[in-house]
C-alpha cells in the first residue's frame, strides 16, 4: 500500500473514532471502503502508538477511553539528479570508514 494513504487512513480512523461517529466494525470498514479484517489492521496500527481504543457495543462506535492526540506529519520532497550529486557530493564521492579505508563505489 502507497505510504501516504496508509498515513491518510489512519488520520481519517482516527478522526472518527475522535467523533464517536464510526458505526459498527462493518459499517466502519464500508466507510474506509475496507473489509473488516483489514479495518483491524489499520486499528492495530493506532493501538502501537498505545492508543486507549475501545468499542462499545451498546453506542455501536469505536472511542477513546481516555483522551488522546495523534499528530501524523510527514515530509515527501522529490529530488532531481543535480540535487542528488550535491546532496551525495557529487561523482568524485570518496567515502571512508573509520579505520581510514577507502570505499570504492561503483
């Protein structure tokens, strides 16, 4: 799956669940256009950065226990091949280890 609609994803899971407006699993997948499995993957993904994610079944909606923020930035920058020598240090990059040896790169 492309990285930034994973990251997407995972902002709009949990802007709903913020909401107490996602609905049954199923009806919280179909949102998603995911299938149940897979919405429990992607809530998987929130609970590793220990989110206090619970169900209720009477609501029939995913919510926090307790509250919780999750801020998801990333940077993308596309760089062109003069960009690159200079990041890299050009054609004439010699790296060396820390003993002194010279890397030879192809």
């Amino acid at each position: 799956m492309n990285f930034i609609k994973q990251i997407e994803r995972i902002k709009m899971i949990h802007k709903l669940i913020c909401g107490e407006k996602t609905g049954t699993p199923l009806l919280f997948a179909k949102k998603l256009s995911l299938s149940r499995s897979q919405l429990y993957n992607e809530l998987e993904v929130i609970k590793e950065f220990d989110a206090p994610l619970k169900y209720c079944k009477k609501r029939e909606t995913f919510y926090y226990e307790t509250p919780f923020e999750l801020i998801l930035i990333f940077s993308l920058k596309t760089i062109k091949n003069d960009e690159s020598r200079e990041i890299f240090g050009g054609f004439n990059f010699r790296p060396i280890l820390l003993d002194g040896t010279l890397i030879s790169l192809p």
